[in-house]
C-alpha cells in the first residue's frame, strides 16, 4: 500500500542501443578503437603494408667515412642481423613489418638488443603492448627507463623507431591524432555488417489503432526476428490495422560508398600514400611521390635510431647506416645523374664529390676538365691565360701600356 505523500517508485528500463545506431554513436559521440580494429579498415591495412613491405625490401648498408672515402662494410655481423636473421622468431622481413606497424598504431616501434660485451648478438622485436615507460619529472634534463612486463630495462638497450615524440621514449600512433576518422570508417564497416545480417530490411516502428496484447506482441516480435535473422525466406504479416513505419536509411540512401571513398581518401592523406596506391592504380610519379612523402621520413627515423644505439660511442664519428634507395628510385636516378653531370661540367663540383654523395668509393681524380677554347681570367690579378695557345696575358698591364705590342706576358 503506497500512502498518498509517498513518492511512486517505478523501475527504469534502460534501452539498450541497437547495432545499427554504431555509425550514428561514431558522429556524434567520441568512440576510441583499439590497434586491431583500425587493422580491419582497408585503407588503414593497406597504407601500412606498402610502407612496411617498402622498408623490408630495402636493404640497409653500414658505411664508414674514412677521410672522405665512404668505404661500405660488408662482413659486421649488424647487418645480417638488419637484412636476414635477426637470430630471434622473426626474420628481418617479419621483423620490420612488425615494427612499422607499431610505429603508426601503437607507442612506436622496439627491438631489444642483444649484447654480448660490444657486440650484437641478436635483435628482438617486443610488442609495444609489454612495453611501459617511467620517466623523470625534469622536463630539460630527461630520463626514462623502460619496462617490460615489470622488468626494468636501459634506453640503449632498446632501438626505438617513434612517431612524433616528445620525449624520445615513446611516440603518438595515428589513432591518437585522428580518432575521430579512423572511428568512423571502423563503424562503417559494422554498420554495413548489420544490414547485411539484417538482410538489407530497414529498422521501424509497427503502428496499431488499438492496444494490442501481450500474445500478440511476442508472436509479431519473433516473427519479426525472424524476418531480420537473413537465414531463410520469411515474411510478417501485417492485419487489423498494423501498420509498418520506417525509422533508419538504407546505405544506398545514406551514401555509405560514397562515405568510404571519401574516408578512405582522407586516410590515405594521414600515411602520405596517394589513394591510388592502394587502388593498384597509381602512375610512376605517384609511386615516387608516395615513396619521397611516405616511406622516406621512416627510413631516415629508423637511420637516425640505428645510429644512436647500433653504433659504439667510438664509431659514431666515422660509422653511420643508411638505406640503399638507388632501387626504389630508379625514376629519379636519371634525374639525379644529369644534375650530378650539369654540375661536373660547370666545374663546382669534381667526379670524386658526386661519388661520395652516392656513398661510392673515389677514382681519386682531382682535375677539372678544362676546353681548348675556354679563356680563363682571374680577376684578382688581372690575368687571363687561354689554354689553346698557351697564352698569358696581363689586362692591368695592358691598360697601362707595359709589356710587348701584342700583350703577351711570357
């Protein structure tokens, strides 16, 4: 018995969201997915495949600069360990690929190094999921150690390839920065799976005249569930009024391939990777561009992370790593050589310099070509001196009247 000052309690019911309302959370809620389901969005997979199997396939060399001399080394033990085996589960293929994808989704890419005084005895991927960073309070003077699953470990035992960091510990993935497309293209994809389970059928209401009872309302709801259930051929009918009224859109009316054309577009622009990549569409320069704007700042951070823990303090002065792109950039290699050969032939740069860019060894030619017909002058002394006649001559002098009639100066 409820007295009348008595406040009704009744119980809530709380409605749980359907999953065709995903897409709708997706826009107007701020959902956070985790590395796996950004894995299931095609253009996500994809821009990571081409970066990674990019960077597997180039080899990386160990150069020394002996006096200007790049002198590659070929018989360390380092770089077998870069290119082949990596002495642990993975190989250096499997390797790589592992680490670029933790570059991108996760707090960065790190191999343990495995040392036996001064020398690398093998490399070992770690998921960054084990991976924990404790780091001091001093944002000038920063340190850190690294734990792995509690065990404490040195940063120069570990190669660390970051994406953007601040702190040289631990990077920022691409689902931090841009969540919010990365969610939406997930849930997408969840939405177009429920209408397919759903057999395409729009979600609605069923309007009666009148209040229906219980025994009704369970034989329409599993009729309806069997509709929805897209295992067999079924059909509800509708009587004594009812009335069917539609409450969602089809993906044809919202555009949902649009809708993914367009994210897979933006995604691509988050891994600077032309779209046409991806599509197997993509001309040379596309590639190029791809390659310049995409793989490139990964190669030169993986370079940079190399030569900071792969290298003895003593051999950071002359030993550096470097990836071996001549392959990759065949397009841009005539290019290349034709601005090297301008630059020879206007004599600002000699043979052996244009060697050492492209970490050659020297000839050790040390002369400038010079033509019969070219009149040198040096304007410091006046002197001009033409090689064809073997010729002197001395402007200053020949201003003023000295030397012989015809100005020659022996």
């Amino acid at each position: 018995m409820r007295w009348p000052w008595q406040k009704e309690e009744r119980t809530e019911q709380v409605a749980e969201p359907l999953a065709d309302d995903v897409l709708l959370k997706a826009l107007l809620g701020n959902t956070t997915i985790t590395k796996e389901q950004a894995l299931n969005i095609p253009s996500v997979q994809s821009c990571i495949n081409f970066v990674a199997n990019t960077v597997s396939m180039i080899p990386i060399k160990l150069y020394k600069d002996n006096n200007g001399k790049a002198e590659e080394v070929k018989d360390d033990v380092r770089v077998d360990l870069l290119n082949d085996d990596t002495k642990d589960t993975l190989d250096a293929v499997q390797f790589w690929r592992a680490i670029i994808t933790d570059y991108f989704l996760g707090k960065g890419g790190y191999a343990y190094i495995n040392r036996n005084l001064n020398n690398v005895i093998s490399l070992h991927y770690v998921d960054e999921s084990y991976i924990s960073i404790v780091k001091n309070a001093d944002p000038i003077f920063k340190d850190y150690k690294i734990l792995v699953n509690g065990k404490g470990y040195w940063p120069f035992e570990f190669i660390k390839i970051l994406r953007n960091t601040k702190d040289g510990a631990q990077g920022t993935s691409l689902i931090e920065e841009n969540n919010l497309i990365l969610s939406v293209a997930y849930n997408s994809l969840i939405f177009e799976e429920t209408l397919v389970k759903k057999g395409g059928n729009k979600k609605g209401f069923i309007k009666s005249p009148r209040k229906l009872t219980q025994e009704v309302i369970d034989k329409l709801k599993e009729a309806w569930r069997m509709l929805y259930s897209n295992n067999s051929d079924n059909v509800v009918i509708l009587n004594d009024g009812l009335d069917f009224q539609e409450a969602s859109n089809t993906s044809v009316e919202m555009q949902l391939n649009e809708n993914k054309e367009t994210n897979s577009a933006e995604i691509c622009k988050l891994f600077n990777v032309p779209v046409n990549i991806i599509k197997g569409t993509a001309t040379r320069q596309e590639y190029t561009n791809g390659f310049k704007m995409g793989v490139m700042p990964v190669l030169r951070t993986i370079e940079c992370a190399l030569n900071r823990e792969l290298l003895l303090e003593d051999e950071k002065s002359s030993f550096y790593w470097a990836f071996d792109t001549k392959e990759m950039l065949k397009g841009e290699l005539l290019e290349r050589y034709q601005a090297y050969k301008t630059a020879i032939e206007a004599n600002f740069m000699q043979p052996d310099e244009v060697r050492y860019m492209e970490d050659m060894e020297p000839l050790g030619l040390d002369y400038i070509k010079l033509g019969l017909d070219t009149v040198l002058y040096n304007p410091k002394t006046g002197e001009i001196y033409t090689p064809n006649t073997n010729k002197v001559q001395n402007m200053t002098k020949l201003k003023g009247g000295d030397g012989d009639e015809s100005g020659n100066q022996s």
